[in-house]
C-alpha cells in the first residue's frame, strides 16, 4: 500500500533552489538564497546573459532568477557567450558577468557585445580581491558590481538597481 511518504511531493522553484543549495559542496553556496527572500517578490521580464566559469554559480543562478520571471541565458565562457547572443534575436538586457575569464575580461566581453547591442547594461562579479581587480584595470568608477558570494536577494537587488 502506498503512503504519503512514497510519493514524490511537488516542490516549487525556491524549494528546489534551497535543496540544490543546502546540498551544495561548495561553503559559500550554502548561504547563497536567504530565507526573506523566498517571499513572493515581483515578476521581472528581461532577459539576462550570465556568463561565469564556475557552474554551479550559472545553474543556481538561473533557477534563482528563473523563478523570478527573468529569461536567463548562461555561457561557461565569453566565447559561448558571444555565440549565444548572436544567435539570439531577442533583447538581451543585461550582461552579468565575472570580471576575471580566461579568454577575455569581463569589461572586454561587455564591450565586444555592446558593438551589435549598445543598449546592454552590465553587471561586474568576482571573488577575487579589490587589489587583483585594481591591477587588471577592468572597472571603472560607474560599473555596477556584485562580489561573490552573493545571496540570491543581492543579485536580484543588483539586478534591479542595474536595470533602472
């Protein structure tokens, strides 16, 4: 006979972000979606592009803001990053990006895009130190940037104060 607890329960984004989350390897993801936050908050509409090396950041990130009615497309790399917005015919609204890539700087990577997409904002993100960043020379004093690790309220904030 089947019980309550042989069957699979349905489970909404922001609890499936939080169990994705809590069984997490990686320290700084356990802290990456904040309990206020899993309140019902608006329903955003943009599209945003993240592009990081780290995939965990990219998955979580797009269940996060996914849930939050953004479309979001995800690159490992600003290469695939380019070809996704080539392919893509819709607006892409805002580029969030780590600051620090292999093929190319995340300030390079906005730059590169804005030639066929003038209108897209950006977002900066890194782990790495103020000193490291200072030294690529990749922000300059008006970039939008969110250090890592973040919470899921502070993208979503970040990302609403970009896109105003």
């Amino acid at each position: 006979m089947e019980t309550a607890s042989d069957r699979p329960t349905e489970q909404s984004p922001d609890e499936l972000l939080v169990r994705i989350v809590s069984n997490a390897t990686s320290t700084s993801m356990h802290e990456f979606i904040e309990p206020p936050f899993l309140s019902s908050p608006p329903k955003a509409m943009e599209t945003v592009l993240m592009v990081d090396d780290q995939q965990s950041i990219l998955t979580i990130a797009k269940m996060l803001l996914g849930s939050l009615g953004y479309k979001v497309l995800t690159a490992n790399t600003p290469q695939q990053a380019i070809l996704l917005a080539e392919e893509n015919l819709d607006v892409i609204h805002i580029l969030v990006t780590d600051v620090i890539m292999p093929e190319m700087n995340g300030r390079e990577l906005h730059e590169r895009l804005k030639g066929s997409r003038p209108e897209l904002k950006c977002i900066y993100m890194s782990g790495h130190s103020a000193g490291v960043i200072a030294r690529e020379r990749v922000l300059d004093g008006g970039a939008h940037f969110i250090a890592k690790p973040f919470t899921g309220g502070a993208l979503a904030a970040k990302l609403r104060e970009a896109l105003s």
